[in-house]
C-alpha cells in the first residue's frame, strides 16, 4: 500500500470514531468527502475498528513514509486499537488504558508534595481561618464581572496575538471568535474550523477568575490550540502530511496539545506575566496583583498530580464519588461546587482519562523545554511543538 493510501484509510478509520461517540473527532479539516463517506456508511462495530488499527499498525512500515511521521502513526493507531476495544466493552485496567492513548505511564503523586505547595500558599495569603477559605476568598476577589468579561477576552486575545505575530508568524487570514456557553465540563474550548480559524467557547457556569483569565486565552488561542492548528495547516498539511488534518481525543496529540498550550503564557510572556496582565487590567480600570498571582501560581504548581490522582482512585482503585470529591477538596483546595464540577470530567466515559494530558502533558513539555536557557533557545524549542509532528516518546 502506498503512503497516500495508507493516510487515507488511517483518515477513514479515524473519522468512524465520531459515529460511536459524537465529539471524539475534535477537528477534521481534510478531504471532505471522506467524512460524507463515513456519515453515510453503517454505524462501525468498534471490534472492526480494532482489527483496522491492528492492521494499519503491521502495514506501516512497508507503508514506505519517513520515520518521523511513521512513529506519529504508529502511536496514534495504537490508542485507536484501545479506544476501539473500549467501546466494544473491554475491561482494560485505568493504568494501561491511558498509556495506550497518551503514549506515557502514570503513577500516583507524593502527598509531601502537596503539603509543601499548602505551606508555601499558606505564606503567601496569611490570616486567620483555614488556607482552602482564606484561598477562596482571595479568588472571590479575583472574579471578573460578568459585564466585562467579553472585553477583557478581547483585550488579552488581542495582546497575545501581537506578541504570538512577533516571534512565530500566522496567515494575515486567521482569526477567532469568541462566544460564552454554559452546561460543559471544561472552562474553555477551542474549535478549530480550518482556514486558520478557531471558535473559543468559554464556560459561563465557572466563574472567570482574573488571575485565570490571560492563561485561558494563551492555553485556548494564542500561543496555544488555535497557533498550534494554524501553524501545522499553514506547514505540515501545506507540505503533504493529511494525517494532520485530523485531531482526535484520547491520542498523543491531545497530550502534547495540551502540555503545550499549559506552557503558552509562561512561553510567549515569560517571567513577570503577573506584571504584565496587571497593566492590561489597569487600562480597563480593574485591581489586580500581578505579582501575588505569579506566586500563587508557582506554589500551586506543587498541586499537579492531585487532579490525576483522582482520576486513579476513582477508576483504578474504585473509591466512590463522595471519597473522590473529598479527596479534591482536601488537597487542590476547591469548593465542593469546583470539586463536583471536577468529577463530572473524571467520569466522563470519553474525558475520563483525560486529565492525564494536562498533568503528564504540562510536566514532559515543561521539563524538555525547561532543559535549554530560556530566551531565543528555548522560543525556538517551544516553536519545535507548535511545528513539528512530535509524540511524547520522541521527547523522553
């Protein structure tokens, strides 16, 4: 089978996944009517679809295509075959369920860690009463009023799209809309529609904190999912790679998406970002530390693995909702609204698994990008992810 024919049926096999879970295609923006041709088939037999990535996997190599693309296939095929085997009713055990998606092996976190990251936040907002209110309250303070909350979106979007413009070019063409949703399990989403544009939604049900708010725009837009769609289109699916016109949940790419997209303020902003939204919010006539939220934000990072954690004790050591919410409350320090709103994402049959992406995401990127002085080395590095077809393997 030649290449353009082994992308082809890896682009068909894909796009069936949308017909057993609505949403399991995040973006396609390829040859259309290979979707038409999937929307009008059967609904698949998850069983067919496992012995299609089985097969496509022994094929890939006589496939004949570069090493680089091979082992992007090779892995994202490999978490196809799990989905599959999922939804046909597997019992595949939590642990080895996310390795296959995500292409990394996770273990629970150290609790040491997390009383560590409570002293040092237990510095930073001194008082009297316990650190999970004194830390609530400060976020009550934080929240941008729901009147401004569109032309703050816009203020920072238009900010970070300067700086993103300056050091990693996008098509003149590309462009995003913003709208506000309620009802969703996450606080903001990116659609990418193709042709360098991007629908942001961002959940009214959670409260927008401002010291949140420019990392959601960076993480959603600028330099994150929408600069990183735009960049592999305008390179990547420009140069021939069409496997790369399909985004799909719980693959590698989701991974390395959001790992990167958790580093894009610190990576286009740098040290001082507090400082730096501080005087955006202050053209718009609102109060805000910078510098405090900087440091919350650094003593939290101490708090990574709680969310994962969760995740494990729910599906991997069977803890019921009630432990699970508590043991959210008790360590990253959430309300029990924030704590049940959390839940419903860990038990989401399709995002179950895919808080991983975050955790192990932000921790492989950062520690790769983190391994070169920071600067021009590492925004070319950091330019690497936005461009390159890269896995998680290709970085350890």
């Amino acid at each position: 089978m030649g290449s353009d024919a082994f992308v082809r049926e890896y682009l068909l096999l894909g796009l069936a996944f949308d017909r057993l879970e609505e949403g399991f295609v995040d973006a396609y923006t390829g040859d259309a009517s290979l979707r038409r041709r999937v929307e009008n088939a059967p609904k698949p037999d998850p069983r067919d679809l496992s012995h299609t990535a089985k097969r496509l996997r022994a094929d890939l190599a006589s496939a004949g295509l570069p090493d680089e693309r091979t082992r992007f296939l090779d892995v994202h095929l490999r978490a196809m075959d799990c989905s599959a085997r999922k939804f046909a009713g597997e019992d595949i055990a939590f642990v080895d369920e996310v390795e296959a998606y995500f292409d990394v092996r996770i273990a629970p976190g150290d609790e040491d860690d997390y009383r560590d990251a409570h002293r040092r936040l237990d510095a930073l907002l001194p008082g009297p009463g316990p650190l999970a209110e004194r830390l609530q309250a400060h976020r009550k303070s934080e929240i941008v009023p729901a009147d401004r909350l569109a032309e703050c979106v816009e203020a920072f979007s238009s900010a970070l799209r300067d700086k993103v413009r300056a050091v990693y070019p996008l098509p003149e063409t590309e462009r995003i809309e913003y709208e506000v949703v309620g009802d969703k399990p996450w606080s903001g989403f990116n659609y990418y529609l193709g042709d360098y544009r991007s629908r942001v939604a961002i959940n009214s049900d959670l409260e927008q904190h401002m010291s949140h708010l420019p990392r959601l725009i960076a993480h959603e837009a600028y330099p994150g999912h929408h600069t990183e769609h735009c960049r592999k289109e305008a390179g990547l699916v420009a140069g021939g790679q069409a496997e790369q016109t399909l985004f799909l949940v719980n693959t590698p790419q989701c991974l390395m998406a959001e790992g990167l997209a958790d580093l894009a303020l610190e990576a286009i902003v740098g040290p001082g970002w507090g400082r730096w939204a501080q005087e955006i919010y202050a053209d718009l006539g609102l109060r805000f530390d910078g510098e405090l939220a900087e440091k919350l934000h650094e003593a939290s990072a101490g708090l990574l693995s709680v969310r994962q954690d969760a995740a494990l004790l729910l599906h991997d050591r069977g803890r019921s909702h009630d432990d699970v919410a508590a043991f959210l409350q008790r360590w990253s320090l959430s309300t029990p609204e924030r704590a049940r709103q959390s839940l419903r994402f860990l038990s989401s049959p399709l995002w179950r698994a895919y808080i991983s992406t975050y955790v192990e995401g932000y921790r492989l990127l950062g520690g790769w990008l983190a391994q070169v002085p920071a600067g021009a080395e590492r925004a070319e590095r950091f330019g690497r992810l936005l461009d390159e077809p890269l896995v998680p393997s290709s970085l350890r």
